[in-house]
C-alpha cells in the first residue's frame, strides 16, 4: 500500500544554538552528544554509538534531543542517510528526527529511506551542497507491505546487517589500537630503545631537524624521494561505462580511511585505457589519497586507503596515488597518513572556499619523519597484521553491503518469495 512518508511517522527538523562554536565542550560533564555528519559517514553501521563533538547542556535547550533508538535522517552535506541512535544526544538542523511509526516497523522504513535515497536526492536542490528539504522527504510516497511482511524482510536483512556491526566494531578497535601505537612511537618518541625501556622519557639523544626534535638517526624527507607519485585523471571526459576498471573516486574513502562501495559506482571500458593512461591504473599497495572536499568540515580530505586488487581500479581526479616500493615503509607511511597529526598538517594548507583542497605539491612536498630502518620492521611487524584484518573486514562488508542492497528490493517487490516457515520474534527486531 502506498503512503506519503508523512503519513507513516511523524517528522521533525534539528536545530542548532548559534554560534555554536559557543556551545561546544570538551567535558562529558553537563553536555551531550553532538551528531554531525561526519559521526554518521565514518563506517557502514546502521547506529551512531557515540560523537566526536559535544554540546553543552545550554545548548542542547536550544536544538533537539534524540534518544537511543530513534531513527533519524540527514538533509544536508550527506542527505539522504538514515541512522539508529543507540546514545542520548542532540541533532542539528542538518537532521530530521522520524517518531511515532504508523502502519511500519521503523527498522523497515529505514530500508525504504537507503533504498530510495538517490531518488530523494534527485528532488533535492542546492549549488554546492545538496539540501533535502523536510517537505520533500513528508511528501515523498512509498509503497508499504504487510507488518507481517516486513518482520519476514526484517528477519532475513537482520542477520547480514548483524554481521555489519559486528565487523564495523572490530575494525574500530583495530583501527583505535595501531593508531594509539603509532602515536606512542612515532609522535610521542616512545618506541622501545634497546634495553625495551620509552625511548624519550628514558633519556634518548633527540637532535634538532627542520620539523623539530627528532630521535638521533632518523631523518626528514619529501614524500616524493620515499614514494612515486601521480595525481588522477578526469575519466568522465572518456565517458562510463556499465564494466571494465573501476574509477576510484571521492565516494569510494570514508571518514575511517576505509575502502566503500556507492550507488554511484563508475566503470571505464578496458577499451579506453591506451598506453598513456596506463600511469592511472592502481596497484596492489598501492596508497590513494582524496585531495578534495566538497564539505566546509573536511571530513574526508587527506583520507587514504590501500588498494589490494591489482589492475582492478583506476584513479579519477582529485584523487593521489603514493607507491611505496619497501613493504616496511608501506606500512609506516599509511599509518602516519591517516594519523590525525598528519591530517591536520594538511587541513592547515588547504585552499578554496566552497570547496576545500589540497594541491600535488602539498602532497609530495610534504615532509615526514623517517624512522631508521630497525624501527620501521618493529613497526611493520607489529602492525602490518592490524592494518590487513581491518583491510579484509572492510572489503567483507562490501560484499555484504551489496548482498543486502541487491535482496531488499527483491524481497520487498516479491520477487523473491520469503519461505512460510521464516519464523519472526518482534521482540528481536527492537532497535
């Protein structure tokens, strides 16, 4: 049965306390949560657990609390996403809060909004930035089955989706632990000296360098006399196709430096790639990075992942490729580019107003501490090892992703058939 969105739950804006640079707190004393999109975007979950900024409880009187369990969706920046709330907070006026759920299980309008979603989009408007206005989405009509039906659905989606969360967890804390190691060794000069004791607090010789004190026998250098480099190139110009190499892009980094598929996913026909567009295609180990960001936060920009399918993908504009050819120091430099100190160093150096980024020479000319080579085996092998399991859960919920984007709308269309025996306790389907 169809029904206006506004008709299934009841919708409400976010707001926020201006300026809210006035608002927002370092203490978890007397404040909460502060959802921004960069909280939903940062890995495939269905739930945001926690914030990286929080608002002060004046200033949570002035924008809209959400509790554990509601469901919300993002109308601006990144529109179109929903997500579950599993702490108290508060959203701003780039969110819609969806309460009071009528004639549908909210887990399951949370289906309809992802499967919909580029659809909404298309009704959005905006120069720069897409907005979603909150009339588009109470207007938009959807067809709705059975509460039977969809608890069947539920069920069936639950279990992949049960995986996702469990996988996005793990690579957190992966995530968490090599870059807290990175930090202690690399930033803080604590790595273990000879006799396993901190190197810096125990006293060790440290020597001026052009970005400071640095430990006696590692040196500073350029990014290009450590790696080769190559900026991406505009495809869309050669024209997409529905196979061939996959055009890495902006869309395809998330805010954890993780590999993700989109619905926007673009092919350029094996045809097209003459010898000199060979220098494009991507190699295993292979480091990209994203110069660019279309949000005035910059989320994403400086985020870098590590290919690990050969001639598989090719690299789109605004995008950098790092080839690092020592394993060891693969290892060491991804770690030190996705580190919030090296990411900040960019951020600093960014240009433009609308849109923010980074130039090839930001990139190669940046310089790095370099470890000496004993330090840089340490480190590979105790974190070569964190960095692949995260790679290859990752690239496991890719394909779970995709699994349960391709069943939903067969499910939901009845062209594949749920078997009667689908055994469904609601009380499982609580958010």
């Amino acid at each position: 049965m169809e029904y206006k969105i506004s008709d299934l739950c009841d919708i409400r804006r976010g707001a926020s306390p201006r300026p809210i640079k006035n608002y927002i707190v370092d203490s978890y004393d007397n404040s909460l949560p502060w959802v921004k999109i960069a909280d939903a975007t940062k890995d495939s979950s269905r739930y945001i657990y926690d914030t990286k900024e929080r608002v002060s409880l004046e200033g949570s009187k002035k924008s809209v609390e959400v509790l554990p369990g509601d469901l919300i969706l993002s109308n601006s920046a990144t529109p179109g996403l929903p997500k579950f709330m599993k702490v108290k907070a508060c959203i701003h006026d780039g969110w819609l809060l969806l309460r009071n759920f009528k004639n549908v299980r909210k887990e399951f309008l949370y289906y309809i909004l992802l499967l919909n979603r580029q659809k909404l989009l298309q009704l959005s408007n905006g120069s720069v930035f897409n907005n979603l206005k909150t009339d588009i989405v109470k207007n938009y009509i959807v067809d709705i089955p059975s509460i039977k039906k969809q608890d069947k659905i539920l069920k069936i989606i639950g279990n992949i989706e049960d995986k996702l969360d469990t996988n996005n967890k793990l690579i957190a804390n992966l995530e968490e632990l090599s870059q807290t190691l990175f930090k202690r060794w690399f930033v803080d000069f604590e790595f273990p000296d000879k006799d396993g004791n901190p190197y810096k607090s125990s006293g060790g010789e440290m020597i001026d360098s052009e970005l400071g004190k640095i430990p006696l026998n590692w040196s500073i250098k350029s990014i290009d006399e450590v790696a080769d480099c190559q900026n991406g190139y505009a495809f869309y110009k050669t024209g997409y196709s529905d196979s061939g190499y996959f055009v890495m892009d902006l869309g395809n980094i998330n805010t954890n430096s993780q590999y993700v598929t989109t619905n926007k996913d673009k092919y350029i026909n094996k045809k097209d790639i003459d010898q000199k567009k060979e220098k494009f295609l991507l190699k295993t180990n292979d480091l990209v990075m994203i110069m660019t960001d279309r949000t005035q936060a910059m989320n994403i920009l400086g985020r870098t992942v590590r290919i690990t399918i050969p001639d598989y993908f090719v690299l789109n504009q605004r995008m950098f490729r790092i080839r690092v050819y020592d394993k060891y120091l693969l290892t060491y430099l991804q770690s030190l580019l996705n580190s919030e100190y090296t990411r900040q160093k960019f951020l600093s150096k960014s240009l433009g107003s609308a849109q923010k980024y980074i130039n090839t020479k930001h990139i190669t000319k940046h310089e790095i501490i370099l470890p000496n080579d004993v330090l840089l085996k340490k480190y590979y092998s105790s974190c070569e090892n964190i960095i692949l399991q995260s790679i290859e859960l990752n690239e496991e919920n890719s394909k779970l992703t995709l699994l349960r984007d391709t069943l939903l709308p067969k499910l939901m269309s009845g062209e594949l058939e749920i078997p009667d025996d689908v055994e469904v306790n609601t009380d499982e389907l609580s958010i």
